[in-house]
C-alpha cells in the first residue's frame, strides 16, 4: 500500500472515531502509527477470508482503488500487512475501562455511561461511582442578566458574507488538516467529512443524521463522486442552499483540525483530535436566488457554549473568525 493511501485510511479512521461518544478517558491513549509499529490485538494474522472484518466504509473507498491499490494491503504470503491490519481491528464501540483501561463493550447496566471489563472493577470503583450512578449531568449555572449578555452579543456582533459561496470559501482556505462541516435545521443534520491529500481538500463522506449524531449507521452515508471532488466548496454550498430553501433558516457550523492524525496521541475511547477551529453561521433563505449569510462571532459563540455546557470533549476548541 501506498504511503499516500495509508495516510488517507488513518485520516478516514480517525475521523470515524470522533463522531462517538463515551466518558472522558483517563488511561490508554492510541497512536495510529505507534499501533501499526506495536504489533496485532489479534495475533492470528488475517487472510483474504477475513476481508469482511474490513471496517465497511474502509472497503467502499477501497472500491474506488485501482487493482494493484487494493492488492496492496496484502504481503507476498498473502497476509494483510500489520499497519492495515492493526488499523482495522480497532472496535469502534469499544471504550476504557475506569479502572484498569482495558478496552471493553462492557457498562454500568444502571446509568450506561462508565464502563467496566470485569465485575472486580466495577466493585473496585463503586464507592466513587455510586453517588452518580444514574443522575442527570448537571447543568451549567448561569444568571438572566448572563444569558441576556451573551444573546445580545450573538445577536449584534455577526459577520456578514456575501453569499454561501464565500463564506465555504473563506472557512475552506483555512483548513489545512481537514475536519469537517455540520449543515443543521430543526429536522436533521447533514455532516460532510473533510480530509486534505496532495491532490487537495475532499469530501470523503457526507452522513445524515435525524437528531443528534449517534452510531455508526451506514444507510444514509453519501460519497461524493469525483466530478464533486473537483469543486469542494461549490458540491457544499448546493446542499446549503438546498436545505435553506427547504427549511428557511439553518445553521452552518465547521470545525477544522490544527494538526495531522499521524501528528499527536489520538484517545481511542473518544476519537477526537487535540485542536479544532470552531466557526459557525446563520443562513436565511430570503426568497430566489437570495441568501442571508451572517457568522455568529467568535467570543459571543464561545461565551454560549461555556454557558450552555454545549461542548464537553478532550479537544480544544479554539473560536475564530
């Protein structure tokens, strides 16, 4: 396999991870590269006849692959070759255990949020677990006049832009890294999978959720084809636009990493990078050909976040313009 092909599997896994959510971890901490260097979970070494074990969304871009691309991932003996096959194996519903680490599909039966690998350290933590167990997070406080502040910020300090167009165009042009851009009304979310490669920026999925993002549900997974490749920002301004007319307001978010996957510890259990780039924007649909596009500012969003407890994670999120 290609240097350039396995730098964009790690990309797309990495990016998979991070739409799952778990507890904050404590513990283990994986690095895509150290992985592949370490060795196998599984030390059986995999054949073709484990290519269903191929994550599926690993195996449809492979399908775009050349012959000898695909054929690639396989050695001389006609065993995947250990990066692929450490990368692979990973269980995407897999988390740290609170006690020892030890990745486990294992969890409270109670309150479903902290999980345990056996039933010896789900006793060890139950005296720091049970006066939790089953209640609701508490909620952020806050005062009126707080709330009153941060809506009048949001409401008078936006950024105008004229048209969809430039506003993906002025978010994109900072994107060195990839990320990805969340298109939101009041019925589903549309999230578009960003990645940079030296043939440059691409959509390598676009996903619909019905409420708020959970799993890993493939049906309604949308891979953009090449001809949509070649203008990144013009295939995301049509779906803008497409949803604005449908629903009149939406809400257009993006959050782009700082760093390369390959370039810091990525947390198994949760998935997620170590910096991304918060920006986010209103789009009124105002009749015709006709949009009102105004970005929220950056330290009013970052004020309602705090407030609202709207962000919990192990990134930074650092707010621009």
């Amino acid at each position: 396999m290609t240097e350039q092909k396995l730098d964009e599997l790690l990309r797309q896994f990495a990016s998979e991870l991070s739409l799952q959510d778990a507890p904050p971890p404590e513990k283990k901490v994986w690095n895509a590269t150290e992985t592949a260097r370490k060795g196998l979970v599984d030390k059986r070494r995999w054949t073709r006849d484990d290519e269903e074990r191929i994550p599926k969304f690993v195996r449809k871009t492979m399908n775009a692959w050349t012959k000898e691309e695909r054929e690639s991932i396989w050695d001389e003996d006609g065993y995947m070759r250990e990066e692929c096959q450490a990368m692979f194996e990973v269980d995407l519903d897999a988390k740290d255990c609170a006690i020892c680490g030890t990745m486990t599909r294992n969890k409270c039966s109670r309150c479903k949020k902290v999980y345990y690998c056996t039933k010896d350290c789900q006793r060890a933590d139950w005296k720091s677990h049970k006066p939790t167990c089953g209640k609701p997070d508490p909620a952020p406080a806050s005062s009126p006049q707080d709330t009153s502040r941060i809506l009048a910020l949001l409401e008078q300090n936006k950024r105008p832009h004229v048209s969809v167009r430039a506003l993906l165009d002025a978010w994109l042009a900072k994107c060195p890294h990839g990320g990805y851009v969340m298109v939101i009304d009041q019925n589903e979310t549309h999230h578009f999978n960003l990645g940079v490669e030296a043939r440059g920026l691409r959509v390598y999925w676009v996903m619909r959720f019905h409420g708020k993002p959970k799993g890993m549900d493939q049906k309604n997974r949308i891979v953009p084809g090449e001809e949509d490749q070649a203008d990144v920002a013009g295939y995301i301004t049509g779906f803008i636009q497409r949803i604005a007319k449908k629903s009149g307001r939406i809400i257009v978010q993006c959050d782009f990493h700082t760093a390369h996957p390959t370039d810091f510890n990525l947390d198994l259990s949760l998935g997620s990078w170590s910096t991304v780039v918060h920006r986010v924007a209103e789009v009124d649909w105002l009749g015709g050909k006709n949009y009102r596009v105004e970005q929220l500012n950056p330290e009013a969003l970052k004020a309602s976040d705090a407030q609202r407890g709207a962000f919990q994670g192990p990134m930074d999120r650092v707010y621009e313009w």
